[in-house]
C-alpha cells in the first residue's frame, strides 16, 4: 500500500499539481505583461507577486527531484498551456480600446450612419488608393465591442479592408454605452 502511494505521489498528483502550478503562474504572467502594456500600473504587480510566488512553488519541487525526468515534463507541458490558456482569458476580457481604420472603395455613409447610430464616434476622410477614390473611417472602440462592430463592417461592405491597433491611452472621445439610439433617426428601425 505504501508503495502505491509513493508511486502515485511521485508519478501522478506531484506532475499534475506542478502543471496546474505552471498554468496558473503562466497565465497570470501572460495577463501581467498585458496589463504593463495597457498602462495598469497597479494591478500588473499584484499580477506578478503572484505569479512568482506560484512558480517559486513549482520550481521547488523540481530542484528537490533532479532526477525524475517526469517533472520536467510537466513543467514543459504547464508552462504551453498556461500560455495558451492566458491568451484566452485575456482575450474574454478584452481590456482597453482598439483603433479600427476602415477602407472602402464603396460609399462609407451607410457604415458610418449606424456606427454613429449605436453610440460609437466615427470620423471619415475621402481619400485616392492604389485603385482609386476610398474612403476611410475610423473608429475608436472597446476591444469587447470589436466583435459586434465586424459585425456592422461584414453587413454594410463585405469588401471592405480594415486594421485594428491597440490604443495604450485614449482621451475625450465619443464611447459608446450600452443601447444608446439617436432619436429622431432612423436608429430605432435598426436590429
């Protein structure tokens, strides 16, 4: 009975306990260097005293068992997937703003009437491309809200080519709150 015990401590509970440890410290690493990136000079230190407290407990563990190959293993495998793993969390929780710079050949009007509609601010500018007269719009916006407003892109001009960068700071801009309609334009007749 003590052997089974032993064998599964050293070979099952230990390796599994140090890639959850690992996926834990990774992922709050992840989401620490996301936060230094947006300017959270408060939280990417809490973020970080426990993610190294975390891995500390790991590595421990490793430095008491050189020898057991497995362990090394599973820090390998905590460690890919704790950077996979704080990708998606801090994509769910899509923090900060996002520059959309909207390029289309076709009439932007219709585009922009609903962006401005839903709440969003939207400034045009006609412009020449490579293969002609463009118009190009930008919009200034939550990252939770990209999703819906490729949404509007895809309806209103499917052909149309877009770019998204990371704003770190945006000051006195038009934002969009939640259910926010224009009256007297023809927002309410929208879905």
């Amino acid at each position: 009975m003590a052997l089974d015990l032993d064998f599964l401590t050293t070979w099952i509970i230990i390796p599994l306990l140090i890639v959850i440890a690992r996926i834990a410290d990774v992922s709050l690493g992840t989401l620490r260097i996301v936060f230094v990136s947006k300017g959270m000079k408060m939280l990417a230190p809490v973020l970080g005293f426990f993610e190294i407290i975390i891995w500390l407990l790991a590595v421990s563990r490793i430095f008491e068992n050189l020898d057991n190959w497995i362990y090394f293993i599973s820090y390998a495998v905590g460690f890919s997937a704790g950077n996979y793993i704080g990708l998606l969390i801090e994509e769910r929780i899509a923090l900060g703003y996002i520059n959309l710079r909207i390029i289309t050949q076709l009439s932007g009007e219709e585009l922009i009437e609903r962006l401005s509609c839903e709440g969003y601010g939207v400034t045009s500018v006609d412009a020449k491309g490579s293969l002609g007269k463009v118009n190009i719009i930008y919009c200034v916006i939550k990252r939770s809200d990209y999703q819906h407003v490729a949404q509007l892109i895809e309806e209103y001009n499917p052909q149309a080519f877009y770019t998204i960068e990371d704003i770190r700071f945006a000051n006195k801009g038009v934002f969009r709150i939640k259910s926010v309609v224009k009256r007297g334009t023809r927002c309410g007749s929208y879905k």
